[in-house]
C-alpha cells in the first residue's frame, strides 16, 4: 500500500456516548480511538486508523455494530451511529491523532509525551518522547499502563536484568525499559508499519544501541544464542496468549517474572489456568475498564493434580 495514505473507522454520536463507544473501540481494535467533537453540529467523531483495509474486518464492523446497538439500549443518548470507513491521506490523519495525543505520567517515574510537547519532565521523571503513528502504544490504554508500572516496580537499581517486549507495537514498553536500566532490551511485532514505528521511536529516544527491534511473530520469534529473559512484557489478547503459552514460557527465565495484558476479562481465567499449568504464578492483578491484566513468577514447578 502506498504509505501516503491510511485506512479509517469512524461512527459519529452523540457527545453523551463518548466515553461508552471510545471503550468499545479500545475493546474490539485493541487502541484507544481518537474523539473529536464539532460544537457547531454537536456531535462527536470517534475514529481510529490502520495501514492496510484489512485491520477493518466484517467481523470487527459487526462488533462494533452490536456494541453500538448494546450502547444505545442502556438508555444513553447515542446519538446518529454511523459507522463510516474510508482512506485518507496522512496529512489529514495525523491532525486527529494529535489532537488525541497528549502527555502522560506513570507514577513519578516516567513522563511519555510526543515529540511536539514542549512539557518538561519533573525532578526523577524519565522522559520518553514518542509518536505512535499507527501501532498500538502511547501510554494512555490501561493495559499498557500496567505493563510500565511492572516495569518501574520490578527494576533493581545496580542490577543487570533483561527485558522482552512481545507485539511492542509503537515499542513503548522497550523504549520505557532502557530507559529504566533494563540490558539487553529485545522487542518484536509481527507488523511491519509497527516495526518502523517502534525503530524510529528507539532512534528518537537515543537507544539505538540498547534496543534492538525485530519482524517477527509469536510462531517464528528465536532470540540470539536462545537468551531468556527476566522480564517478558505480551500485551496482545486472550487468543493468542493461549496459543502460544509454552512459547512464552520458553522465553522466561526462571524466577523471572511475566507481564500479561490486553486480556478482556471473561478471559483472564482461562489465561490463568493455562499459564498455571506452565509454571507461572499470578502475583499481581488489576482490572480497569474491560480489561484484566496480570503479573506472573515463572516457577517452573506445575501445581499438583487434586486427588
């Protein structure tokens, strides 16, 4: 696809619906959505972008559609609902993204910000300068947040640990990771616009030498010399971390611990059990939104059967 031009899901509603349908965008695509609202016909626009047609699946347009009729039956004003796919060029794009992106802090540790805020960080704080693009990642999803505050609580100053970042999207959480000490940072994504993201924000937070970026997939992923990790970060979905539990295993060290995100909450036990069966023990939990996320200690040892 020619790269001057990116792909749109927009539905137009009622300022009321915002918060109700920007929740049913991060749910079915996995992002937050951008929200623009115009004061003249007031109606809000929530949009979000892809590079290739195909991220707009009839199945993820059918979600959409039932969660906008679900929206609609709670007795919330939604407004017209049109859902709208189209092509633009990147030019018109970036303009609603940017009105979307805006500066984040996690904890009093780190300071995420694009590269056109003029925000400065605070005494201690870390600043990660970062444009998106179209891969996933700018620190406001609740699953990405988890994951950065695992990272910031799991660090130990004077210690040499290693970091893995699986699907690393817009490569926040690795670029986050060196920043806070972690050595070697690996990261990989299947996605090769996210590749290009994630690179060119490594090369604009100066760690070109400290982060290395791959193209790769849960399936074929094979790090250098069979290195395992201290810290895996896998914010993908319930799906796939399913699929490949023993992959990930295969990438954790023992007593190294694993970051699970992106993980709707009906399918958090499911996620649990298998990753119990796996050696690894849930230490940590946090539910936000749709979302169940969860810190786990790679043990080795499988928990007994019950007789």
């Amino acid at each position: 696809m020619n790269q001057r031009f990116v792909w749109e899901l927009s539905v137009t509603i009622s300022p009321d619906a915002e918060e109700a349908v920007g929740e049913l965008f991060a749910r079915v695509f996995g992002r937050p959505a951008a929200v623009c609202t115009d004061l003249n016909t007031r109606t809000s626009t929530v949009s979000t972008y892809a590079s290739n047609r195909r991220f707009f699946a009839e199945r993820r347009v059918r979600a959409i559609k039932t969660g906008l009729k679900e929206i609609a039956q709670c007795n919330l004003e939604i407004g017209p609902a049109r859902i709208r796919v189209r092509r633009l060029r990147q030019r018109n794009w970036a303009v609603a993204w940017k009105k979307q992106f805006k500066p984040v802090r996690v904890g009093s540790a780190l300071l995420i910000k694009p590269s056109w805020s003029r925000i400065k960080p605070r005494k201690g704080e870390l600043a990660i300068v970062l444009d998106p693009g179209l891969a996933f990642g700018t620190g406001h999803h609740p699953t990405t947040v988890f994951c950065l505050e695992q990272l910031i609580r799991l660090r130990k100053p004077g210690t040499r640990q290693s970091m893995l970042d699986i699907g690393t999207g817009s490569g926040i959480l690795a670029v986050a990771a060196a920043k806070l000490g972690y050595e070697p940072v690996v990261a990989f994504d299947c996605d090769p616009n996210a590749v290009r993201v994630a690179k060119a924000n490594v090369k604009r937070n100066r760690l070109v030498h400290k982060v290395r970026i791959q193209k790769a997939d849960l399936a074929n992923f094979a790090p250098a010399n069979r290195t395992k990790f201290d810290v895996v970060c896998a914010n993908l979905n319930g799906e796939l971390l399913l699929r490949y539990t023993s992959r990930v295993r295969s990438f954790t060290v023992l007593g190294g611990a694993l970051a699970l995100a992106g993980i709707l909450r009906a399918e958090f036990g499911d996620v649990q059990r298998a990753y119990r069966k796996a050696g690894f023990k849930l230490v940590k939990t946090n539910t936000e939104q749709e979302w169940q996320s969860g810190l786990f200690v790679f043990n080795a040892a499988k928990p007994r059967k019950r007789k």
